[in-house]
C-alpha cells in the first residue's frame, strides 16, 4: 500500500513514535511550529521547560534512567547554543540522547538569516554525529539513524537541524522499524583468558563504570564479585553501579577519594576496567596508571573498540557491552584458593570507614555530617540523588551509601547547574521514586528556574542548598595556590526559601544541625517541590579541612 502523504512535522513525531518514545522535554519556538502541531495529538507527554539548557539536561538525565535516548526540542541560534551544555554532558557521560533543533528555510541559507548557524559545524566536535534534513521523506531514515548511533558502541548525543519548510513539505514514506541497540559481546576465548589471568593473580581489583549497564548486569556483576570475592570500586559518578553494602565493595574513584583505596590499586597485580574510560577525574589526572603501559596486567572492557589501547595499552582488550560481559562472567568457574578473600574483606572496612559520617565535624552551626546520617537513616535505597558540580557533592559522593541501579544523576562532565533539571527529568519519567537534589548557592542558580517547572508538573522533589556565599570549589582551588587572594569567588544570594514560596513550593530556612531534620520532614509532608536553604559556614570546605587549613597549608609549603 501506498504511504500516505503527511507534513515533515507529522513524519517526525510519527518516527518517534516508531521508536518507542513517550516523553520529550522542550522550549518551544517558532521555528518548527509544525512539529509542535503534530505533537497535539501524539501519544507523548511533553515537558515544557524555562531554558534550553534545563531541558537538554532533563533529557540526558532520562537517558541516564533509562538506556534510550532522552529527547529534546529546542528553537535555532540562541535556543541550540543554550542547549549545548546538555550535549557536553551526554558526550562526557556516554549517555544516549536527541536533540532536535528548529532551523531557518532551506532558500535562505548563507545569508546570516535570523539566527541561522552551521550546526554541523556548531556541534559536529561536541555530538557523535550532527546533520540537518533537506526532504521530509528523508525522516524515517535520518531518525532511525540517529537512535542507532546514539545508543550502539560508546552512547552519546545526536543532534538533527529541522528546517522550517521541511517540517511543512508534503512526503509519501512508510515508517522505519523500531531500532535495536547493535550488542557486542566477548568471545569464548576472551573469557578463557581472563579465567586464565584471574587464576594468576595474587592482588586483583576490578574497577566499574561508563555507561551501558543494567539492572540485570548490575546483579550479575555482583554475582561474579561475589564468587570470585573480588574487590570492586566505582569509578567517578558511578556508584550507582555497585552495592556499597556488599562485602566486595572497596569505594569509588572520583575527588577526594579514600587514599587507601589509590594505594590497594596501586599495589594491583591485575585490573579489570569494565564500561570506564578511566579518564582524568577517575585516574587522578592521568596518574593511576602508567601511560601507555600500566604497571599492572589491565583487562579493558568496552563497549566502543575506539576507547581500546586509546590511552591505556590493555592485556586484554574486549570490546563488549557491559551487559553482555557481566553475562558471560556467569562461565567462569571460580578457584578454591583465593589469595585476595582477606584483602576484599579490609577494602570493604576501609569504605565503610572512610564514609562514615558520624565522626565529620567542621566549622559552622549546620554539621553536614550529621545531616548525612539523619538521610541516611529516613530515606530509602531507591531515592534518585541528583547534583551538579561544587565541593557540596561530596556529601552525597563520600557519605550516601548507593545500592540500587538508576539511582545517581550526577555529571562526570562536571556541569554546574545539572541537579534540578535532573531531578525534573526523573520525577517526570518515575513518579513514585522520591527525588532529592543537592545543590550549592552559585551551582543551583545556573538552572534554578527549572524549579517553576517542578511546581507546573507538581513534582515533589526536594533541593537540600548549600549556601556558603561563594563558587567554593574555586575558592578552595585559589587558597592552594594563591592563597588569602580571594578573587571573583564571592556570592551575595537571595533568600531561597523565598524564592521556593515565590515559585508555588515548599521554603524553609536551616541554621542549625537540630532545625534539619523537621525541616525535612515538613518539605517531604508538603508534597510540593521544596527548598531547603541550608547556612553552611564558609570555613567548611571539605569534609576534613578548612579554608583556613588549606591556606595555612599553602604558606607553609611555599
């Protein structure tokens, strides 16, 4: 049968359709109008957000939850660029995701029209692949294109230009089929020699991360863990990976990390580096290993052959889905004498000792270390912890033990400004899971108008604001080494208490370590997205030193 004839719009929103997608997050926009229209009476629910680069964040966080990509409309020039801080997360994180940008009339091109750009050559360095469409007949191909390469080998984003006569030109097209994620998986002989190098090893370690991970493969990683009682750590961002209750478990790679966990790699005679790209944050700039040829034998396992021998020279190189490798892990046959079994069972009190946080004390009314202990103790595993970048992450990096999959919204990229459109994202895609964000004064306000968009979609989630009255990661940095030159880190903030009523939601104000806790509860009993503003003292930088020890540090080394 002939295709019938549809608009370009008409044909893209019935692809996504195609391709199983439910939900897109958007700022609307002129310039492609028509693809709205045939959103109207689409079965997809729309997010409608403040700014691009909330929305694009809130589409990389659901490709995060979910393993498809996140999807994402936003309007040309300003609309993209303000987008791109999302696309940068993607790349960095390996998270699958579309975004889908309006774009000026094929006849006026070249002419600098209203904000016309070049986005193959605007994102072509940031995306796996950007490209526009030039026939709406073309849109079953280019789309079905786009989630193949957002999702298969290393995941990441794709960005689509939709110009604006295209989405309203006319097109005869069938639909394209439902797209497949493309499976790598090791072979027979891969595994026979990992069996092989694990029978030789005295002191191994293995080391989990990237993305292309499941539920599924999170078990039967913990399985192998478990018969082999391996040691497992969590590279930067990822512990969501690893049970950080299990026996096996030795903590995780990222800032400020347990420095008797750097000396148990170190002293590894065998890695196995499962879905990590081991890059700068988790290998300590580039210093964990050897480069190229590490000091220990490294097995590296990805899913993109690319990332294989790229930085590290492995022994053994297999190029699978963390899915597929955590499967087959279920051949291999465990030996009777395990060297390693007591040296697991003191990598596992080590992170139990490093995160504890009953015995943190540092300046102020308001002991983090306290307020960690109380969530730890009144939330459930399944509470979706989201955050951006600052010094304030490492209470929920270093102290919040993380023992479920798809629990963690947290950027390896670095992004300021991730946590509440990361937190909009899941509760919009899982309703029922309770959703708290951290944030810091300067990280929160780079994307805290996407708080009008948890009170539109009545999304009780809840912002715990660290308010130090300054950008404290750069603060810290400069008192290393310019120290008592404070320059361009100090904030003067609002009331963001205020500021949550002002909006529709739920504001207190904590001073004191004793006003957090029925804050807390009152913010969760509100059912309505809420802050808490909490006054840290500027002296509590990091959990074990001060702006004034980090200083006096720096003046007695010079």
């Amino acid at each position: 049968m002939t295709a019938p004839s549809r608009t370009g719009g008409q044909i893209l929103v019935d692809q996504l359709l195609a391709q199983g997608v439910d939900h897109i997050f958007c700022v609307p926009g002129e310039s492609y109008l028509a693809a709205l229209d045939a959103l109207h009476d689409a079965s997809i629910t729309v997010t409608v957000c403040r700014q691009e680069g909330g929305a694009a964040m809130m589409a990389e966080a659901h490709g995060k939850l979910t393993g498809r990509p996140g999807i994402c409309f936003v309007t040309r020039g300003p609309g993209a660029t303000n987008a791109s801080p999302g696309l940068h997360i993607a790349k960095q994180d390996s998270t699958p995701m579309i975004l889908f940008v309006g774009q000026i009339e094929r006849g006026m091109r070249e002419r600098e029209a209203f904000q016309e750009l070049d986005y193959r050559a605007a994102f072509g360095p940031l995306v796996k692949w950007a490209t526009e469409v030039d026939d709406a007949a073309r849109f079953p191909e280019i789309v079905s294109r786009a989630f193949h390469v957002a999702t298969s080998g290393r995941p990441g984003p794709v960005v689509i230009a939709l110009p604006e006569d295209v989405l309203t030109d006319m097109a005869s097209v069938a639909d394209a089929p439902r797209y497949a994620v493309i499976e790598s998986h090791p072979s027979p002989a891969q595994m026979d020699d990992l069996s092989a190098l694990l029978a030789g090893a005295k002191n191994p370690i293995a080391l989990i991360g990237g993305s292309r991970w499941s539920d599924a493969a999170v078990k039967d990683f913990v399985s192998f863990a478990e018969a082999f009682a391996l040691p497992v750590a969590c590279t930067f961002r990822r512990q969501m990976l690893f049970p950080a209750d299990h026996p096996s478990y030795a903590g995780d790679l990222g800032l400020g990390v347990n420095p008797k966990l750097l000396a148990r790699i170190n002293d590894a005679d065998l890695i196995l580096l499962v879905g990590s790209r081991l890059s700068e944050i988790a290998s300590q700039s580039y210093t964990l290993l050897n480069i190229p040829a590490p000091r220990q034998t490294v097995v590296h396992v990805h899913p993109d052959s690319s990332e294989l021998g790229r930085v590290y020279a492995p022994r053994l190189a297999i190029n699978a889905s963390p899915v597929a490798f955590a499967a087959a892990l279920a051949g291999l046959k465990p030996m009777d004498d395990l060297p390693w079994r007591v040296g697991t069972k003191t990598a596992h009190a080590d992170y139990l000792a490093w995160s504890d946080p009953a015995p943190i004390r540092h300046p102020g009314a308001l002991q983090m270390g306290e307020v960690m202990g109380y969530l730890r103790k009144t939330l459930p595993p399944e509470t979706i912890f989201c955050n951006g970048a600052g010094n304030f992450a490492t209470w929920v990096h270093r102290f919040w033990p993380f023992t479920r999959f798809g629990t963690q919204l947290a950027p390896t990229s670095g992004s300021m400004g991730y946590g509440v459109p990361a937190a909009v994202g899941a509760k919009r895609v899982q309703p029922d899971s309770p959703v708290v964000v951290f944030a810091g004064d300067g990280d929160f306000l780079m994307n805290g108008q996407e708080f009008a968009t948890a009170v539109q979609y009545d999304l009780p989630i809840v912002v715990i604001l660290l308010d130090n009255g300054m950008y404290g990661t750069i603060r810290m940095h400069q008192e290393r080494h310019y120290p008592g030159r404070v320059s361009a880190t100090l904030l003067k903030n609002p009331d963001f208490a205020a500021y949550a009523k002002a909006f529709g939601g739920h504001g207190e104000r904590v001073e004191r370590t004793e006003d957090f806790a029925p804050a807390f509860e009152r913010a969760l009993e509100s059912g309505k997205p809420a802050i808490l503003h909490c006054l840290l003292d500027p002296e509590a930088i990091t959990p074990s030193m001060s702006i004034t020890q980090i200083r006096e540090k720096a003046l007695a080394e010079r």
